[in-house]
C-alpha cells in the first residue's frame, strides 16, 4: 500500500485524454468504430432485440455480435444490465489503451464517472415482465436492484479495476455523458483525481423505451430506409433514431502522462453547461441556452472563436432541435460560423441518449488527433433554417486544432467539451 492520497491544492492542473474505448453499432472496439465512421457507414437497420412489427418505428441502431459472456465472464456479465456491458468493454478497452500504472498508490488516484440517461431499462423491462407472468413479486431476481441501478457502471468499473477516487453517476438526459466528462474535468484539474475513466453507457432498445418515443412521435419511421433514416440537418428529417452502445475516455493529469510517456491524443480545454429553462422535453427554438454553453465553454477554456476548426453537433434529425442548434452556432460564431466543419455522427450510430457524448466525444478526440472530421450522412437536400457546412456525406481531411462536443437533453440541458491539441 502507498501513502493515502489527498487532495491537492487548487492549483488548476492541465488534463489530457490518454485511452479511449467504444462499444457502437459501428463496431465494438475503437479501431473499427473509427474506420467505419469515417467511411460513412450506418449502424442502423430494423430492431431484432424484439418484435417491433406493432409499433410505428421498428428501426434501431443496434449494437451487433456482442458477446458480453465471452468479454466479461458467464457469471460477471449475467449480473450485469446490458447498458453497464458496454460501459465495462469499453472502459476495459480505453483502460489498455491508456497502460494506466497497475499499482496501489495510482489506483487511490483513479476515479470513474460514467453518464447514463436511463441505466437498467431492459432488465427492468425483463423482470416486471417475469414477475407479471408468475403473478409474485418472489420471482424478481436478487439482482435486480444492482443491475437497474444508473451507478452501476463507473460501480463496476471501480471493483473490477480497484479504483478507489471519486466514483459516481450522471444522470441528465442526453447530456449525461458530457456532464460526466466535465465533472471528470474537474475532479482532475483541481487535484481531486490523477485520472478518471469517464462517458457514458446507455442500452434502452426495449419495448418500453421505444414505445415511449413513438408515443411522443420523436423518432424516425422511415422504416423502409433505415440506413437514410438519420439525417440531421436535412430537410427532409422526421426524427431522431435510437442507438445505444458506450464510449469511455481516460483524462489524465498532463504532467503525470508525460513523466510516465505515455501516448496522449489531445488535450481537454475545457467545458460548458446551461439550461434552457423552457420546456422538459422541448429545446428553445432560438437556441439561447445551447448559446450560452457555446460561450461558457469559450471562456472557460480560453479559447477564442476564431480559433475553433470543428464541432460534433448533437444534431438528433429532429424538425425542431437542428435549427435551434445551428442557430445558437450562428449566434455565437457570427461571420466565422460559415467557416467551421459542423458535422453530426448521429447520422451513422443513431441517438445513444446518456452515452452520445462519450461516442461522440472519443470520435471528436479522434477528429483533432488524425486531423480528419466524419461527415454527416444522408444530408441530401438543404434546408434554409439550417445554414452551416456540415460537411456532408463524406469524411473530410483538415487541420483540427480545436474541436467542441456538444450534447442535450430533455429537461434543457446543454453541455459542451472542448478538445484541442497539446500546446
């Protein structure tokens, strides 16, 4: 055992991304959710987690050949929702990635702060159904509680990896993920953690959940379509498709990556949150608090707007939400919104809820590391609300010095993540 670890001073320390990890409907590791997002491939197709033939959407993007049992152990995984599945692949992947130090002391200075919207939907879903059909309550599993749970990842994540820094959950809708990211932010920079495995998780293909959106008529039913059926910023969008999947970060403290050489991608700048105090499922059309996080994350990082090259939009393909964000784009960038490479990788792996803004942050993390920015797929026809390069169709090579993430949520959540390269 090493000293006990206690928190710095509140010196501001730099923070870093050093391993990255995706479970996707793209793929199941980095590597081939990388390739096949900037080859603009789509993840999506008709649901087969169930009979979907009665509802108005029978499309997903589904996670595909994963084999949680084989990944995690007969016994581990059967214990587990399939949500906190991806998040332990993917954080088991990024941990590689970034060859943490395997020691005492550096566990006591590891944390994990995991996002999910929802958490354990399907093995709710499972036991009420089984609990229904027994007509006892006495059928309920033991380990229904524990599976269900939000925390149960960054919980799992800590136990099987003996990471004992701040470890919690996050739970704001479709801006879960980034929120979790910002507080991972912190925990870092202000000494609280030397690193922290941190994104989000999410599997809410069920019955339940996609029967809740085609009650609110939010997603797509271009069910003939289905690879053409995400499609923000394009006119003809009718709806956001549901996927599922995780990607985790490793954010590290600069100085402690580099003393120990380790391979770094870019750097975290900084972040911003808001709200838009309007609606609880419902943006603000004029994108006033998407605004305000655009401009909080300006000056929290220090950057200025001439300075940033890309942004990953949340852009969902709904009728309401991609103006409002390209309008707050505009808003905040003024004459310089025209020259920024916007671009939605929803397109291809569909809406993953809580965990968007980890997919989407290890694929921005990607864009500034390999200089090279996924497009938006399916942008066909332009639409006059929506004014901006959202560079279209196909993956685009240029410089990425500067990168934000943008996520919200229902409820009016906004949050964005700045990423940059090391300086």
């Amino acid at each position: 055992m090493g000293r006990p670890y206690l928190p710095t001073a509140l010196e501001k320390k730099r923070v870093v991304v050093t391993g990255l990890g995706a479970v996707t409907p793209l793929g199941n590791t980095r590597d081939e959710f990388w390739r096949r997002l900037i080859a603009g491939d789509s993840g999506v197709g008709p649901i087969t987690a169930f009979d979907a033939s009665a509802f108005t959407t029978r499309i997903a993007a589904e996670v595909r050949d994963f084999d949680s049992e084989a990944l995690l152990g007969r016994k581990e995984a059967r214990r587990m929702d399939r949500f906190t599945q991806f998040a332990m692949v993917a954080a088991n992947e990024a941990i590689a990635d970034a060859a943490l130090p395997n020691d005492e002391a550096m566990k006591e200075r590891v944390g994990a702060v995991m996002g999910s919207g929802i958490g354990g939907i399907i093995t709710f879903w499972l036991e009420s159904e089984k609990s229904a059909a027994a007509g006892t309550w006495s059928r309920c599993s033991p380990f229904f509680i524990p599976m269900l749970m939000a925390n149960a990842a960054p919980a799992q994540i800590s136990m099987q990896h003996g990471f004992r820094g701040p470890i919690f959950s996050v739970a704001s809708a479709c801006a879960s993920a980034n929120d979790a990211m910002a507080i991972a932010f912190r925990n870092v920079a202000n000494g609280e953690a030397i690193a922290v495995v941190t994104g989000g998780s999410e599997a809410a293909v069920s019955p339940l959940a996609i029967g809740g959106f085609c009650s609110m008529k939010a997603m797509s039913t271009r069910n003939d379509e289905p690879t053409k059926a995400s499609r923000p910023f394009d006119k003809e969008r009718d709806g956001f498709v549901l996927g599922e999947g995780s990607g985790v970060l490793v954010f590290e403290e600069y100085e402690h990556a580099r003393a120990r050489d380790a391979r770094i991608y870019c750097e975290v700048l900084g972040y911003g949150e808001s709200a838009d105090a309007y609606n609880i499922v419902a943006v603000d059309p004029d994108g006033r608090g998407v605004k305000l996080a655009f401009e909080r994350a300006l000056a929290q990082s220090g950057i200025a707007r001439d300075e940033v090259d890309y942004i990953n939009a949340h852009g969902t393909s709904t009728p309401i939400g991609d103006p409002a964000e390209s309008k707050a784009i505009e808003e905040t960038f003024g004459e310089r919104a025209a020259k920024i490479a916007v671009s939605s990788t929803k397109s291809m792996h569909g809406h993953a809820l809580g965990a968007a803004g980890g997919i989407e942050g290890v694929a921005t993390v990607l864009a500034v590391a390999n200089d090279l920015v996924p497009p938006t797929v399916n942008y066909e026809f332009p639409d006059p609300e929506c004014r901006l390069d959202y560079v279209p169709n196909v993956a685009r090579k240029m410089t990425v010095n500067v990168a934000f993430s943008k996520s919200f949520g229902f409820g009016g959540h906004n949050s964005v993540l700045v990423f940059g390269k090391v300086r």
